[in-house]
C-alpha cells in the first residue's frame, strides 16, 4: 500500500479538547500522533468529515510543551473502534517552526 502522507507522524500521549462553531460542549480525546500537518486522537464521539474545530493539545512528559491553544484544524476521518472513534485531523496550515517552535523541533528531530 502506497504511504499517501506528505509528513511522518509521530507516536506521542496527551489529551486534546475539540470546540467547533456552534457546538455546546468541548469534546476531549487522547492524542495518538502528531505530524506538522495533522493529528490523530481518540474520542467517544463521532466526529463528522469536513468539520472545523479549534484544538487544545496537552502533551505529556514534554515540560517545554506542555500546552498549545488555538490550533485550527478540520476533521478528515472518524473511524468507529471498539469503544472509541479514531479521528484524524488536518492543521488547517502546516506546523512551522514560526508558529510553533518547539513542537516544529520535535516533530523534524
């Protein structure tokens, strides 16, 4: 099967909180992978396709950091696990080291 990612992901832990225009609640799920153009998280709810959202990624284990806010980002699949939805995430533009210096340096290490 042909690798269509134009980045490498990679494994790391932590929580994210999901808000999206209009909703009434942040959805929160855990970090799977980051590269600098997505995410994939697990959360208990279904996640609809081309939705926008504004994300809230809380690492773990990474003090330099720890807390990033106000990613935008959209909704490119929501699959159905067991017990969970595997969502994957694309920045609405690509992690930079301008943007986001240091989660840049760990992604390109």
């Amino acid at each position: 099967m042909e690798e269509r990612r134009k980045h490498p992901r990679i494994p790391m832990t932590g929580w994210v909180e999901i808000s999206g225009q209009g909703w009434n609640e942040t959805i929160n799920g855990y970090i799977s992978n980051v590269s600098i153009g997505g995410i994939a998280v697990y959360t208990k709810e279904f996640l609809p396709a081309e939705t926008y959202v504004i994300l809230s990624l809380h690492f773990f284990g990474l003090r330099e950091m720890a807390f990033i806010k106000g990613l935008p980002g959209r909704i490119i699949s929501s699959v159905k696990l067991d017990q969970a939805f595997r969502t994957g995430i694309r920045f609405q533009k690509p992690i930079t080291k301008e943007s986001e210096p240091v989660l840049f340096s760990f992604l390109t290490r």
